[in-house]
C-alpha cells in the first residue's frame, strides 16, 4: 500500500489534482482510496458525480448506533474508495482535530485492513500545517508528499511552508517531499518559476497541469476529466502523473 499526501494552498486545484489522479489510478486498475481532509469536504464530489458524502465528523456526532465503515467510505467512480474528514460548525472549534478524530476511528475500524486499497491519496489544506493538517505527516499516515501549486507568489508561499514542515519530520523517517505538480495559471514563465522554487526546495517539478477550459467543462458535469474527457491531451497528463507517482 503506497500512502501519498496531496498538499497545497486553498483554491489552488489540489482537490481537483487528487480527484483525478484517483480517477486515473483507478483506471489503471488500481486500488484506490481517497481522503479528504478539508473541513469544506468537497474532496471528493467530482468522484462521487456531485454528491456530497456524509462527513465522518458528523457521523460520529448524529449516529446514535455503532458506527461502521459503510457510514464513512463511499465507492465512487471507477471504485473509488471516497471517504471526507469534514470540520466542526464554522466559527466553533478545531478542524485539525477533526481530521485527528476521524483518521482514529478510520485506524479502529481497521478501513486500510478491510478494504485493502494500493494507493490512499489524502487530500490535505495547505494554508495552515499545523495539528491536524500535519497529521500525515507526523503519525506516517503518508509515505509521500506532493505539493500542488502555481507560480503565484501566495502559492509559492504556501508550497514553501509545506516543505519546511515535511523536512520538519525527515529525520524520524516520516514522509518524504517527492514532488510539485504546477496547475497553471497562465503567468509568464511559470514552469521556469515553479522549477526554481522547487529546486530551492531540493525537489522538482513532477508534471505540469495547463490552464485548459476543459476541466471546468468537466466540473460542471460534475466529473473529472479522466471520465468527462478521456480522450484529451489533459486527460493524458493526469494518467502520466499517475503512472509517475507509482512508478
């Protein structure tokens, strides 16, 4: 089982990065389970066709029976395993302990034993890197770090905290940073940008995402582009990706 975290500013892509690199992996006949870990919980709503799962914060607060597996994981496209850690009412408690509490109870139902997936993708809010969101990090929850970016300097920013909390853990034989993926935004010289941010990171550039209108085509149907727009040049990065990542 490979454990890859997927980080990256808000608003970036990241969600739509991971949603089709599942898809692809999938595809690929892969085992895949993917986590979301942002209190908006919409990691995953392009794999599920629109629908929202219900969050495992939330299951926990309103069932008033034993919880199981199939109240928190969701099959979605091509199998899919869709799970989303969720938050706590806005404005009133910690959305990092939640994602704690629901990667604990994901760990005493035993899901990675019972469903046995090849690769689990967290999908990780890269603003902040602290408690909750450091939690694949710090526990080895993921083998993997791949941060998604653009060449903006607030992205760049972001990218740049990511890695210094990952290098935070290297010694402790957590995590290793093995990567950016640039979504572009279309800024001069981007590609260039990003790759000398990622060598002063000490890493590099894994694949370049561009600016193409067929995602948000792709989104308004509510998928992703691996099962919207198959047979596009795009749809060919996301399965290169894929197929780089396992490799």
């Amino acid at each position: 089982m490979k454990k890859i975290a997927i980080y990256g500013k808000g608003g970036i892509g990241k969600s739509t990065t991971a949603a089709n690199l599942s898809a692809a992996l999938a595809k690929q006949g892969r085992r895949v389970m993917q986590i979301g870990c942002d209190p908006k919980a919409d990691s995953t709503c392009l794999l599920m066709n629109g629908k929202s799962v219900p969050t495992i914060l939330d299951t926990l607060r309103t069932k008033a029976t034993a919880v199981s597996l199939e109240d928190m994981v969701y099959p979605g496209f091509a199998g899919v395993l869709c799970a989303e850690c969720g938050g706590p009412t806005p404005g009133v408690g910690c959305a990092g302990r939640g994602i704690i509490a629901s990667f604990e109870k994901l760990e005493a139902l035993k899901a990675y034993e019972t469903y046995r997936p090849d690769i689990v993708l967290y999908d990780v809010l890269g603003d902040v890197v602290c408690g909750g969101f450091a939690m694949p990090l710090r526990r080895g929850y993921a083998d993997e770090v791949y941060i998604v970016t653009s060449g903006e300097k607030m992205s760049l920013f972001a990218a740049r905290n990511i890695a210094q909390a990952v290098g935070e853990f290297k010694g402790r034989g957590y995590a290793q940073l093995k990567g950016m993926i640039l979504n572009a935004r279309g800024i001069v010289d981007e590609l260039e940008i990003v790759r000398r941010a990622a060598a002063e990171m000490d890493t590099k550039v894994v694949a370049e995402i561009p600016r193409d209108p067929t995602i948000q085509a792709c989104e308004e149907r509510n998928a992703t582009v691996i099962e919207g727009a198959p047979d596009t040049s795009l749809a060919e990065r996301y399965r290169m990706l894929a197929r780089s990542i396992v490799g």
